[in-house]
C-alpha cells in the first residue's frame, strides 16, 4: 500500500486489526469507488501522522467480502475505528473537512 498505511485482508483482520494493542483505522475502500479515491490521500496523511499511535488500514471489499460482511459494511468509503477489538467509531461516506475529522477521532482515542 503505502510506508504508513498497510493492508487488511479477510486472513489477516483478526490479528492485525480486532488484536491489535493500538487503535486501528481501517478504510474499507474499492478501486471503482470515486469517494474513497478523492480520500485516499487524507488517510495516507493520517496515517503519517499518527504512525506509532495507531494503525491505519486499508481493506478492499471487493477482493475481501467476508470481514464487510461479518462488520455490516454497505456504503464505502467507510471508515471503522477498532480499539481493544471492538467498533470505537464509524465514518460513512467522506467527511467535511477530513483530515481534521480523522484527527479529531484518532485523538480521541490514542494514548
């Protein structure tokens, strides 16, 4: 993906993201998506931003439709904040202004 944002898969969601000891922003995004395109790079500044703090990840649900599945997923982009393996926060769609609201929601929950 990227140095600061990593990929999701169905394989490796369970450990990466819902066991993971920081809070994990995962972008649930397809490649035809317009949205999660004009997003992209504001999940990637995020993602500099916040590196050792949290993970940001990307999971693409077409090539992965279980974990959409299995979290309700049924507009992307959507945007799941996890901590301690639960749903801290959910974002649908592209947020006004949204590197501040990433920010916003990330310093929430960051230690």
């Amino acid at each position: 993906m990227s140095d600061f944002v990593r990929e999701a898969t169905d394989e490796n969601f369970q450990n990466e993201v819902l066991g993971s000891d920081q809070p994990v922003l995962v972008d649930f995004w397809a490649a035809w998506c317009g949205p999660c395109r004009m997003i992209a790079p504001t999940i990637e500044a995020v993602a500099e931003k916040y590196q050792g703090k949290a993970k940001v990840m990307k999971l693409n649900v077409d090539e992965n439709p279980n974990t959409p599945m299995q979290f309700g997923i049924r507009g992307i982009p959507t945007l799941i904040l996890y901590k301690g393996g639960e749903v801290a926060e959910t974002i649908v769609g592209v947020p006004g202004n949204a590197q501040a609201t990433l920010s916003n929601l990330l310093d929430k929950h960051v230690a």
